[in-house]
C-alpha cells in the first residue's frame, strides 16, 4: 500500500511502500510542528508492524534538519526497531560528501540503534 506525504521547501517527502517494506525520508525537514507533520508515518507504522515484511527498509536522503525535527526521526526509527523482529530493519543514512553534521547525525543514530542495521552511505549530492 503506497503512502506519500509530498513535502516542499520546508518538510521533507515521505513515500512508503509497505507491501515491500521501503520507506523513505527526503529533503528538508523544517515543518513548525515535526509531531503533526510526522504522525500520519507514525500512525501508517503502527498497522505495518502488525504484519511487516521479512525484511524493512528506512532510508533517509536529508539535506538538513532541525532539532525537533531530530526528534520525530528518532521516534520514527525508534518504532520500527522495537516493533520488528531482530535483523529484519535496516536504516540507509545517505549524506552529501561535505556534510559532516549529516555523516555525525547517521552515525549518532546508528549508535542508538544498535540493534538496526545502519548503513551510512556517502553522496556526491542529492
């Protein structure tokens, strides 16, 4: 079932494919309130971990983000690598090559999530 929350300048796309277990996270995330913005995702997590997939996929393609941004991203892994059975999710972490911030943000996520597995993934630009 597709889910897609198109995003503009200022909150970042959101396109899931929960029949094959692939989300998506792109752009800017800068929305006024992160916890409305991200909650029809939460709410869409909610039924998929009901019924997941052998194998899950969160991908993230940011070029920035603000704190309470951080926030609603943390929740959003958070959900999928406590609901979902050991080694079924991954996180891809793409950031552009002189992004340094973004790469530490991945690797700080990584190391909360130990349990998921992380993929930091290096881009010459989105």
């Amino acid at each position: 079932m597709p889910f897609l929350i198109e995003g503009d300048k200022r909150c970042p796309r959101i396109a899931a494919d929960f029949d094959s277990g692939r989300i998506e996270i792109s752009g800017i995330s800068l929305p006024e309130n992160p916890y409305n913005y991200y909650q029809p995702l939460l709410d869409e997590i909610d039924k998929y971990v009901k019924a997941p997939n052998d194998k899950t996929l969160l991908s993230f393609k940011l070029e920035y983000f603000n704190t309470g941004s951080a926030l609603a991203l943390r929740n959003t892994i958070q959900k999928l690598n406590d609901a979902l059975p050991e080694n079924t999710f991954s996180v891809q972490w793409h950031y552009e090559t002189d992004d340094v911030d973004m790469l530490d943000s991945g690797e700080e996520f990584a190391n909360i999530f130990s349990k998921a597995h992380f993929e930091i993934i290096e881009v010459e630009e989105f």
